[in-house]
C-alpha cells in the first residue's frame, strides 16, 4: 500500500520521531503524546491529554490483535494501529475530519480544497489501463504519464486521439505550454500514486481534499488503483468522486456549457477544463440562486 508513514516500535517512539525535522509541527506534538499508547499494554481504554490535543486508544473488536489509535490536535488528526507485537503505524491525515470509530469531538467543519481530475487510457471489455493523469488545484498541476503501458494494446481511437497528445509516445515535450509549472512524473504505473500523494499533501496542507471530474466513472476507478483498492486510499481521501457532468444535468445547463478549447484527450488540458468548466457552473448556479430568490421575494401573499 503506498502510504507515506513512519513505522517504529511504541517503546521507541519519543526517542526515533519527536522532533524529527521532517515532520510538521502537529505531528511532533502527536508524537509527545503517543507513548502514552504504551499504557494501551496494561489499559485497553486509554486516553491522554496534552497541549490542547487528544490521543485516544481504542481495542479491535478482537483484543488480542492490538488497538486502533487517533489524534486530534489544532488543524490535525493522526490516525494510526497499534498491532499485536507493538509495531506502531502512523499515517498523517490530510485534512480535518475524522473516522467513524472515533470518540473524539470533531473540529469546526473542514475547508476543502477542490482538486480536478482526468485519466486518459485504455480499455477493452476485460481491463482497464491507465495512460496519464492530470491533477489541478487553483494554479497547481501535476502530471504523471505510465511509461510501461502496453500500447499495442491501445485500440484505433486511442492512437489517432490521445496518444499523439502525450510525452511519452507522442509529440508534445516538456516545454509545451500546457507543462510550464507542472510537478511532472514519466515512470511506472505502480510509482505514480507515491509522487501524486506527496502532491495532493503539499497544495492542500491542513485542507481536506475535493476531488472532481468530468464523466469520471472510469477516471475515479483508475485514481483509487494507483493506491491499491478503494480501501487503500490514503487517509482523509473521499470514497467518492464528484461528475460534474451530473451536476450540469442536475441545474439543467449541459447544453449551455462552454466549449472545450485546446489539447482535449490530454491528461491535464482535460482537468484545466474541467476547472473551468465547474467555475462556469457555480457562477451559473449562483445567478439561477438569485433568480429563484428575486421571484419568491416578487409573490403575492396568499389572500384568505
């Protein structure tokens, strides 16, 4: 599972992670706290309460196989595993929130960050291939190409439609204006989710992540496989995806929408118009708002 964390021995914890540099300042203080986990050993209900966080231990249903733990603190929540042998896994949650099985008082309710998706590949009816993606959050991009697809699997319209519009087996180089200021990535399939985590960290920080999609039902599966299963997606991912091709269906605009204009069947040209596009839709919902608002206001009271 690609996951950044830190794996230590809970006897160890005070003395292998706090203060470690790399670690941001809440994770420091999450790691003062949890050798408290230690009393999880004699106490398997267990809470300790310092510097305005709260560590909570809490057994499996099975005893016997360790405990799960969670962290709340100002703009953090760590949520991690004791298991059976003390092996201590802890894993930074991005963004406010919290798992179900937590006692712990939510924090007021989280500011998200949208991020817009798009996955060009291949298919067949037995498999599902990716080819790229393309993530965008405001003005940051990133973009990853699956240099060991297997092309002479790629079927007629993926030749003529997307592979001419990528680095790797088409004509575009890193200099095309769509890559300026792009994190890029070229590897392996298995490699990407690793270098789009530490993405997805780094522009949302302390912000929960909104991810969003254009006829996306393919797109979602292949974001969830680049971490494994759907249960293996990083900690404080959605389960879901939002289409914002429902949405336009849903306020009635589809064939009012804006165009797509260059590179369409490109990774990331696709996810800046997607960008675009739900930009248009929320100025469009606002004024529909506005409308509805301007017409209750104009009724006349009911006369009895």
């Amino acid at each position: 599972m690609i996951r950044r964390e830190w794996t230590t021995r809970v006897a160890e914890l005070s003395n292998t992670l706090r203060g470690k540099p790399d670690l941001p300042p809440q994770m420091q203080e999450a790691m003062a706290l949890l050798a408290a986990a230690q009393a999880f050993l004699r106490d398997p209900m267990v809470m300790a309460i310092a510097g305005g966080g709260e560590l909570h231990v809490r057994p499996y249903e099975d005893e016997a196989a360790g405990a799960l733990l969670n962290y709340t603190g100002p703009g953090m929540l760590a949520v991690g595993m004791l298991e059976q042998g003390r092996e201590w896994r802890l894993a930074p949650f991005c963004g406010a929130g919290r798992p179900p099985w937590s006692d712990v008082t939510p924090e007021p309710e989280a500011t998200t960050a949208d991020i817009y998706l798009d996955c060009e590949f291949m298919e067949d009816r037995c498999s599902v291939a990716i080819l790229s993606i393309g993530l965008v959050c405001g003005d940051r991009r990133f973009y990853a190409e699956a240099t060991d697809a297997d092309i002479t699997k790629a079927n007629d319209w993926v030749k003529a439609n997307v592979l001419p519009h990528t680095l790797t087996w088409g004509t575009k180089g890193d200099d095309d204006a769509n890559f300026q200021d792009v994190v890029l990535f070229l590897g392996d399939t298995d490699s990407i989710g690793e270098h789009l985590l530490e993405w997805v960290h780094d522009v949302c920080q302390d912000l929960a992540p909104n991810f969003i999609g254009y006829y996306c039902d393919y797109d979602w599966v292949l974001f969830c496989w680049l971490f494994g299963c759907m249960i293996d997606l990083p900690l404080g991912f959605p389960l879901y995806c939002q289409d914002i091709r429902q949405m336009l269906e849903e306020a009635q605009l589809y064939e009012l929408r804006p165009e797509q204009t260059g590179d369409e069947h490109n990774a990331l040209a696709d996810a800046l118009y997607n960008q675009t596009l739900h930009d248009w839709l929320k100025i469009q919902r606002k004024a529909q708002h506005a409308t509805d608002d301007n017409q209750r206001d104009h009724q006349c009271p009911h006369q009895s």
